[in-house]
C-alpha cells in the first residue's frame, strides 16, 4: 500500500519558517518528479514547487525566492523549505509524486500551514 507522509506545517508568524517533509512507502517504481501542492481557503489547488529525478527545480511565481524544495532519493522524501513566510501562504499543501510506469499520481493527506499577520 502506497503512503505519502507529510509533516512539517503548524502556525508561525509572518517572515517566520517551517519546512515540511513527505516520506513516500510502498512504491513499487522508481519516483520521477516530486511536487507540492497547496490550496487555500476558498481558492483553487496551486502548483507551489517541483522537483524532478535529476534535480531540476520549477517554483511558483508567488515563492520564488523563498521557497526551496529537494528531495532525498535515499529515502524517497521530499522536503519544502518555506523563509519569509506570508499570511497568503496560509493553506493546505499537499505532496504528490508521480511515478515510472504507473499512470496516475499518489497524493499525501495534507498539512496545514498557518501564517499570522
């Protein structure tokens, strides 16, 4: 049974930091690309950051600069440091990974991440 773990989120104040972590198991195939979602209340799922297998970042226009994902093949875990944060970080973010060979995508439960003006 396939598991994507996050954990990391939690209410800090504005310019403050958090960096979440998600622990995929299970997995048959080899991981491609990693990514992290978030929605916020009332507004549709964005694209916050992605990695790919040989590294290559791609950030949101709204957290380049101040976010930073990477992952560990080792351990299949990708991470997403978030600096400066701002009350409009406020949202449920998700990882998902996608796979080789398998044609759909694995998503983790979420973690919420708070930031107070």
């Amino acid at each position: 049974q396939v598991q994507l773990v996050e954990s990391g989120g939690g209410l800090v104040q504005t310019g403050g930091s958090l960096r979440l972590s998600c622990a995929a198991s299970g997995l048959r195939f080899s991981i491609n690309a990693m990514r992290w979602y978030r929605r916020a209340p009332g507004k549709q799922r964005e694209l916050v950051a992605t990695v790919t297998s040989g590294g290559t970042t791609n950030y949101a226009d709204s957290v380049k600069g101040r976010f930073t994902i990477s992952r560990d093949n080792g351990k299949n875990t990708v991470y997403l440091q978030m600096n400066s944060l701002k009350p409009e970080d406020t949202a449920v973010y998700y990882c998902n990974v996608d796979c080789v060979l398998v044609p759909y995508d694995y998503w983790g439960q979420g973690t919420q991440v708070t930031v107070s003006s």
